[in-house]
C-alpha cells in the first residue's frame, strides 16, 4: 500500500534507510481548536470554531468535526456557521495558546537544542545530534508526538526528511496525528505528483502563472529547464522553483533566539492528590528549571506555577519576586506558596508545571550579592550541583527530600 504521493510506508522498526532524515516539522493538529477544548471539556464530541464573532470576524482554527463541514482558516465567520451551525465558537486566547505552546516547546527542547519556532503551533528541529542518546530520527518522532500526546493532551503530525521544505510537506500529508518519513531516495516520488501550489513561495499569481504554461504538478516543473524558469519568474523564484522541484534545500534549522521564559511540567501516570507528594515534584521541577536557566546564563523574576485538574481544567498563579534569580531553593518557595494559595491541596491533579518568566541575561541582573547573604550560598551549592551532574549525569546528586522521594517508591 502507497503512502501520500506515492511513498511506501516505513516500517515500525528503524531502517538505515531514515538515517539521514534529521530534520522534523512538527505541526500541532487544529491547535487553537484543541486548547479551547482542553479548556472547555464539556464540548467534547461538538465542532469547534476559534476566530472572530463579529459581522467581519474571521476563522482561525477550526477543529476537525468543523472541517468535515467545509469549515477552514480566514473563511468568514458568518459562512463557517452556515455550513456547521452547531458549532460552539470561542474568540482567541492568545494568552493561554501561549502557555500550551511554551509546553510544547519544552518537549521539544528536552530533545535537542536546535529548534526553530516558525509559529506557536510549528517548529523545525534538528535531530543529527541526538541520535546516539535516543535513537533514530524516526524513533524521535514518535517519542514526541508520545509525549505532546500524554503531556498536553493534544496531537500533532510530524515530517521527517533531510530538508526543511520535504519535512514540511511530509507533515501536511500526514495530518492529523501522523508521522511521514521521506527517505532522501523516495524525495522524488513523493514530490512529483504534488501539485505545484505545494511549492514554497507559489502563490495564487505564480500558480496561475505554471497553470498557463501547462506546469500542473511539481513533476511537471522539474522537467523544465531552470533557465525557462528564470525566464519565466525572474532569478531569484526561477532558481528558487528549479531547487525545490528536486528537492533541494539549502536552508537550516536556525535555533530562536533565548527563550522569554523557561519551564518544566510533569503529567503524573495516575491523578494525585498527596499535597506533599505534589510538592516534591514541585521541587523536582525546580530544580529543572533552574539548572536549565543557569546553562542558558538566564535570570528571571516571575514563577508561574500550572496546576491541571483530573478533568483537564487548568489553572495557573504567578508572582513576581523582589529580585531576579536562577536560584532552585527561591523558585521552588514561590511555587509551594502558590500551590498553597490556589486551595488545590486536596483536589486530584493530573499535571503540575512551573515556569519563570521575564528572563534576562545573568551579567544585566541588577542584583548585590554579598558574601554572608543566605541565597548566595544556595546558588554556590546549586552551581556546585551543576558541575556534578554535568560529569556524572543527572542522577549523580539531587536534594534530600527527592531521594526520599524515589526510595519510598522501590
């Protein structure tokens, strides 16, 4: 059986054949659609449209009951509820499609360092440096899409190729919740049937524009010439369009630039409502955050703390300390006294996070640290932990009360 544009599908186990596949496009599946109903459990099973309900509002995610009914992105609201009436419409909620997005983001950064955001929903990675920690890059993709699965609750399509532009592809033909791997031999039949609006940078003009020259699909396009092309289309998209046709890319992943905020969330694989339970994973995750911060030379000043409900309700507090630290014993107490003034000690949680915000680069921090000060000699201890778990790994050394932790759970 043929895969999307003619690929036969991979196997479950790894092939040789994938090895050279180190960059994936990970796409959150309707994401904003999916947020809202992560927020509002009791629209399960019912179409969800986000965007504006205003006489001019239009689409921006429509989840994919809507999307049966012919509902898509920037359609006007008015004939989105022409075509689904039944639809419960929500107004974006950037803030919360944010914090969604940032714990994505977390998951995958734990996996490699070089990720390109593109938007809150979309990332390039890549893999080349992680194959020998967790695998091949088609053992990587399923670890993520495993983890946004079981972390957020939500789905996305992951494409593996050894370009940007195919990876990108590959996610689009796999959606939703899928995963193409294009093996650098398959690139041209996967490609060529493709019709060339699936060309980066062809719009409505320059479609019409190959339409009229009688260039239908991406097969068609590569069997021209790339001087007809520049011809055609000027050097620049000329070149660009005789690339692409064959698969070529030349661009990298480019990591962001610092992250605004650093944080780390563990879902529990059963609900837990131990107060003391819960606040020892928020030490543990303090400590996280913390030592990622300190390998990042970032300070911060706000500590958010996620709390998520049995039923997947969510809430999250915030407060922002009289100075900026990187400090695990300083973020860890703010996180205990929100978890402690949320009134959620006894409820059963599903998923705790934190979080700080309002980094800043260590050398600006305009904090006086003098020698008999009690925080300094937490963040000497912490950067001595540092140097311990970068020799011996993680485990090497962890605060008391984790290792009591862990020796109760044998």
């Amino acid at each position: 059986m043929m895969g999307p544009g003619g690929v036969e599908p991979l196997p479950e186990e790894d092939t040789a054949a994938t090895a050279d596949c180190t960059v994936l496009h990970i796409d959150m599946d309707a994401f904003f659609a999916g947020v809202e109903r992560l927020e509002h459990p009791e629209t399960r099973g019912k179409p969800i449209i986000v965007g504006g309900t205003g006489p001019r509002g239009v689409v921006s995610s429509a989840d994919y009951i809507a999307r049966s009914y012919g509902v898509h992105s920037a359609m006007p609201m008015v004939r989105a509820l022409r075509l689904c009436p039944d639809a419960v419409v929500f107004p974006p909620d950037g803030a919360a499609y944010r914090r969604v997005s940032e714990a994505v983001m977390d998951i995958l950064l734990s996996v490699t360092p070089e990720v390109e955001p593109v938007s809150l929903d979309e990332a390039y990675l890549d893999v080349s440096g992680a194959h020998r920690r967790l695998g091949s890059p088609v053992r990587i993709a399923e670890l993520i899409r495993r983890r946004v699965r079981e972390e957020q609750n939500l789905t996305c399509s992951v494409g593996a190729a050894a370009t940007k532009f195919v990876a990108k592809l590959a996610s689009t033909r796999c959606k939703p919740d899928g995963l193409l791997v294009v093996p650098t031999d398959q690139v041209t039949a996967f490609l060529h049937p493709l019709p060339v609006g699936s060309l980066s940078g062809v719009g409505d003009k320059t479609e019409q524009t190959l339409t009229r020259l009688g260039l239908r699909t991406v097969g068609d396009v590569a069997r021209v010439s790339a001087a007809t092309l520049r011809s055609e289309f000027g050097s620049a998209l000329g070149e660009r369009l005789a690339a692409l046709a064959q698969g070529r890319d030349e661009r990298r992943v480019v990591p962001s630039a610092p992250d605004k905020s650093i944080g780390a969330e563990e879902t529990f694989p059963r609900d837990v409502d131990d107060p003391a339970a819960i606040r020892r994973e928020l030490l543990r995750l303090a400590e996280k955050v913390a030592r990622r911060m300190r390998a990042a030379g970032q300070v911060g000043r706000t500590v958010v703390v996620k709390l998520r409900r049995a039923d997947f309700t969510t809430v999250t507090r915030s407060r922002t300390l009289a100075e900026p630290t990187d400090v695990a014993h300083e973020i860890n107490a703010a996180a205990r006294e929100l978890y402690a003034a949320a009134g959620m000690e006894r409820v059963r949680l599903r998923l705790v996070g934190v979080r700080v915000e309002g980094l800043a680069p260590v050398s600006e921090a305009h904090r006086q640290l003098s020698l008999d000060e009690p925080e300094t000699g937490w963040r000497e201890a912490e950067r001595a932990m540092d140097a311990v778990t970068r020799r011996f790994g993680a485990d090497a050394i962890r605060p008391a009360a984790l290792a009591k932790r862990e020796e109760n759970d044998v």
